[in-house]
C-alpha cells in the first residue's frame, strides 16, 4: 500500500480539487511470469491500429458487425468486427478522454474538458454539449439518452437525437475522490452508479430522481485519505442482485427488492468486479485475481501469480477468465481453479480494457491496438 498511498498524497497536494488516480507500487517491480502448461490457446485473429490512448482508458464498442474505437487525438475508428478491415476513421477535432458509447447510428465520445461529442458513421457532429467536467467513462447509450458522468460524480442524461439535457444529478463529495473511468448501468427503469462513501445508488432513468440507495463500505480511517472508500468500476446486475466493490473497502451484493445485503467481504479494488455462471470475479488492490460464491460471497479460488502487474478486470470469455496486464500480456486463467492456463503476447503496453462477446474478446492497448482475440 505504501506506494499507493504516496501516489495519492502527491496528487492531493497538486491537484487542489481532490481528485486523485491510483498507480501500482513504485517500490516494486512487477512479478515475473513464471512457466505454465497451456491447455488454452488464445490466438489474435485480427489487429488493427486505432490510435494511442496514452493515459486514458478507452473501451472499443462492438454494434451491429462494425466495432468502434477511439483514441486520445479524436480519431474514432471504425473496423468490421470478423475481419478488422477498416470502414471509416473519423475525427472529432478534440483530444478525447473516453468512448465509445454506440447506438444505432449515434457514436458518443468525451473530452476531458468536458465536452460530448454525438457523431454519426460518416463524421458528421450530430451534436455537442457541455457538462465542465472530465470525462472519463464512457457514455452509457440507451435508444432515448445518452448518460454521461464527470469525474466529480454528476450524471447527466442528454436527449440522444438531439442532444438537449434532460435531468443532472449531483450529490456532495468528500475532499479527496478516487479519479477512475467508473460510469453508469442502465436498465429499463433506472439508473445505477457507485459514489465516494461506498455507497450505490439508482436513480429514475425518465427524470433522475433517487430510487434507492445502499452502501457497500463506509469509510474508515483518520485522515481523509484512510477514508476514501469509492465504488469502484461498474455494479453488475444479475436478475434481482445487483453486487459493486469499493476501493479501501468491501465488495458487496444486495437484493435489489428491498435493497438489503445479500452477502459482503472485505476485499479492496479500484476495476470493480464482473459475473459468470455462479461467480463474482475482481482484481483486489495488490493484484490478486478472486473467485467469490455469487450467492453467498464465499471465496472460490484466489491467484496470487501476477501481482503488481496493474491487472485490468477479469472477464469470463469461453469458459475461462482473462485479465490483461500493464506489460502487453492476456493471462487466461481457469474458472475452476484460477491457475493461469494461457497467454497472449500483445503490443508490449498496458492492456486497457477487455471486452467478451460471442464474436471474441477485443482487447485495445494504451500503444493504440485493437486485437480480437479467440479461444
């Protein structure tokens, strides 16, 4: 924890405002890749170049055969999605922080000025609006909105036609904020987010009223820094159970009828968790990968191989669960007992964001790859 918290102390006093990003410890160096027996191939079945990220964290958006990716100097590119051939490569005349959010033929990005770009498939701006704010996240698309937060947590829902702003809600913040790309989820009726506090919220997707609340950590410490406990990532949704984690905290699942705690443990992580099957998957803040039960929280397996290699989310892709690394690599680990039972070279930079769908895993890379990635 000790670089991590030196980390955040530097940003504190520079920043001014609060927010703050976590790195892994400098005092550290990565843990070197011991020898496995691979039973799982990855292979890359295609690659393309989209541009570089440099320090944000941009997530491809596959839709309807095209996938879409953007880059930091505005370029949004768009590839078939079985064979990466190159459709079309746009450009939003601003530097860009996060994207991509697609519906039909609306493509949304952000800047970390705080503007929203809405664009369609031949480049054209649709719209731009302003919310002051950094964005990080990627716009949450539904076929009415697009949903958009800031780095200080406001969420705005901005008509996806035309662009006019429907609701914004705010809440107050303590001083210092865990600075991450975490955005919204969705659902027909509501609007989900984590906030600084450890606490979870849904908000009524038609006007942004606050639906319910529940905590998942709640801070603790004696300097501000002790007591940052922010949801990290996005919640997930599964039937009636919605579960998130939180950074310096716990990671927790709730009934969503009645909003009580389902189960809880103490598990810190700043990427946030996902499902499959009857498991919760996270990367906790030293880089250990866990398995928990979903229904009960209990741990299934836990892989402590890869540590301090600034570990992306695990994903389940075909059986498996894959994390992406700072140094270019995919691990491909067994859900039946976490040991790692493949890997991947990439383009040798950090592994920003996994993607599954049933066409392959696309993984883009912080040197600006796209590669999509099968079993």
């Amino acid at each position: 924890m000790t670089g991590r918290v030196a980390a955040l102390l530097a940003a504190f006093a520079l920043g001014g405002c609060g927010l703050f990003g976590i790195g892994g410890d400098a005092a550290k160096k990565p843990m070197p890749l011991g020898e496995i027996k691979p039973t799982v191939t990855p292979k890359a079945v295609w690659t393309a170049s989209v541009g570089k990220a440099r320090d944000q964290h941009f997530h491809p958006a596959p839709s309807a055969g095209r996938v879409y990716a953007a880059a930091e100097d505005g370029t949004v590119t768009i590839l078939e999605e079985d064979t990466g051939k190159l459709v079309a490569r746009l450009d939003a005349k601003k530097k860009l922080s996060s994207g991509v959010g697609v519906e039909a033929a609306t493509i949304i990005v952000g800047t970390i000025k705080g503007d929203v770009i809405a664009l369609d498939p031949s480049g054209k701006v649709l719209w731009t609006a302003q919310v002051a704010g950094e964005v990080l996240a990627p716009a949450t698309v539904t076929t009415s909105s697009a949903l958009v937060r800031t780095s200080d947590g406001r969420i705005f829902a901005f008509g996806l036609a035309d662009g006019k702003r429907r609701w914004v809600y705010q809440r107050a913040t303590p001083p210092l904020l865990l600075r991450g790309e975490s955005g919204v989820v969705a659902t027909a009726t509501n609007v989900v987010a984590g906030y600084p506090g450890g606490k979870l919220v849904a908000l009524d997707i038609e006007d942004g009223k606050l639906t319910w609340e529940v905590t998942v950590a709640l801070p603790r410490g004696a300097t501000e820094l002790e007591r940052v406990a922010d949801v990290a990532g996005l919640p997930v949704i599964d039937g009636g159970r919605i579960c998130a984690a939180a950074f310096q905290g716990k990671v927790a699942c709730f009934d969503i009828q009645g909003a009580t705690t389902a189960w809880s443990r103490d598990i810190s992580s700043a990427t946030g968790l996902s499902f499959a099957g009857t498991n919760v998957y996270l990367t906790d803040d030293k880089d250990n990968v866990h398995a928990l039960d979903k229904a009960t929280g209990a741990s299934r397996w836990k892989q402590d191989k890869l540590l301090r290699r600034k570990l992306t989310l695990p994903v389940a892709f075909e059986g498996s669960v894959v994390v992406g690394d700072s140094l270019g690599y995919l691990h491909v680990l067994s859900a039946d007992d976490g040991s790692i039972v493949g890997r991947l070279a990439l383009d040798g930079t950090a592994v920003t964001s996994l993607v599954p769908t049933r066409n392959g895993l696309y993984v883009q890379t912080a040197g600006g790859t796209l590669t999509l990635v099968r079993f």
